[in-house]
C-alpha cells in the first residue's frame, strides 16, 4: 500500500529545521523533480546520502531505507525501498552521472544496492577523501568528521533511538525519532561534503590569483602619465 507523510518543522539544531517526506510512493518521488531543478542551478550538484539496511542475514542484507538531501532548503527525502515497487525516476536519480553523491564508509552501501540492481553512478566516500586532524583513529565516524566541519554537538543532537527502532527500519511504521535521525544522517553528510567542496575550490582559486602576472596600469592617450607636475 502507498503512501506520503510529510513533517514540517523537524528539529535539527539552533535555528535549523527539516521539511522531511516519508514515502514508497513512485508517484511521489516524482518530486525528484524539485531536486534536479535546484541542482541544475547550481555549480556543484552535490547530493547527500545515506541508507539503513533491513533485517536479513548480512550476506543477503539489502536497503531498507533510502535518505537523500540537497540541503536546508529542499526537502529531505527518506524513500521506504523496503515496501516500495520499483521506481524509474528515483533509479535514474541515484545513475546520473551529473550528480556527486555523497555517502560515509560506502563500500557496504554499494554492495546492497547492488542487490536490489540500484548504482550510484558517482558515488564519494567521504571517510576516504578527508580526515579529521590529529585524528587518533584509522578511520573517521560521520559523528567525528560532522563534529568538526559541521557541528560540535551532532552526536548530542541526533536523539539516540533504541535497539528495538532500529530493528523497524524495514517495516512501517518508523518512529518520529528514527525519522530525525535518518534526516539528521542524510543532512549531516550532504552538509560535510559540500563545505569540503567550496574549501576546495576556494584554496584553489587563491593559489591561481597568486600566480597571475600583476595587471600594469593603463597609460594615458594623452600622456598625463608621463608629465612632470
């Protein structure tokens, strides 16, 4: 059975809040469309990512729950994969190759993509293109990273659900508590990515103003430049 819940004014942090849509309805993921507007304006299309798995076995596991974001401004889209029929468009979303979509420690993602026939055609693993400084682990967490590049207190803000709502992840209804936090993990990892790309691009945009010839000052057609006052 379909369906679309929508929850406006869910809380993240300070001023911050998400319009987040639930939904295995293909109809409504039509609102994909919204997305690819807004990215077509935009430099760096960058996509955020993250998905829960449902309860099988891990060598048979697949995705349960799909979360996607493109920042505060759009809808946070969390697509019940788990009961949901087949869909082209949000098939066609994730294969884009216009697209970087960001995800954390995404080797596992893949695989279970692969498992339902869904690929990310440019997929960024954030835990291997940036790490935390003086970082005592090998690898990073998104808590860790996100404590860094976006907020001092997103493992604070994420309400902790139980391990008995994380079991639900596959099957309905989810609780409002694990919907803010799928909401939080997508945004969070969106957010990480895009404030590395604009750094990026902002060191080399320095560098290559630094290592241009200084501009010489036009002279004079009538040669005031050259009077002796």
């Amino acid at each position: 059975m379909a369906f679309s819940d929508e929850y406006k004014g869910v809380e993240a942090h300070g001023n911050t809040k998400f319009h987040v849509i639930r939904t295995n309805d293909k109809k409504m993921v039509i609102s994909l469309a919204q997305y690819e507007h807004h990215l077509s304006l935009q430099r760096h299309k960058i996509v955020g990512i993250d998905l829960e798995y449902n309860n099988e076995p891990e060598a048979t596991q697949k995705p349960a729950l799909c979360q996607l974001t493109i920042g505060k401004t759009q809808p946070v889209l969390l697509f019940q994969l788990s009961a949901a029929e087949r869909c082209t468009v949000f098939d066609n979303f994730l294969a884009d190759p216009r697209y970087t979509i960001g995800g954390f420690s995404i080797d596992g993602d893949k695989t279970r993509l692969e498992r339902v026939n869904l690929e990310v055609a440019n997929f960024v693993d954030i835990q291997k293109e940036w790490r935390v400084p003086e970082a005592t682990k090998e690898l990073d967490s998104l808590g860790d990273v996100s404590d860094v590049l976006v907020d001092d207190y997103y493992n604070n803000m994420k309400k902790k659900i139980t391990d008995d709502e994380h079991k639900r992840r596959a099957t309905l209804p989810l609780s409002m508590r694990h919907i803010e936090y799928a909401a939080k993990d997508a945004y969070a990892t969106y957010e990480i990515w895009n404030r590395i790309t604009i750094t990026q691009d902002g060191l080399r945009r320095a560098k290559l103003e630094k290592e241009e010839p200084p501009k010489k000052r036009a002279r004079s057609s009538w040669g005031w430049g050259d009077a002796n006052w």
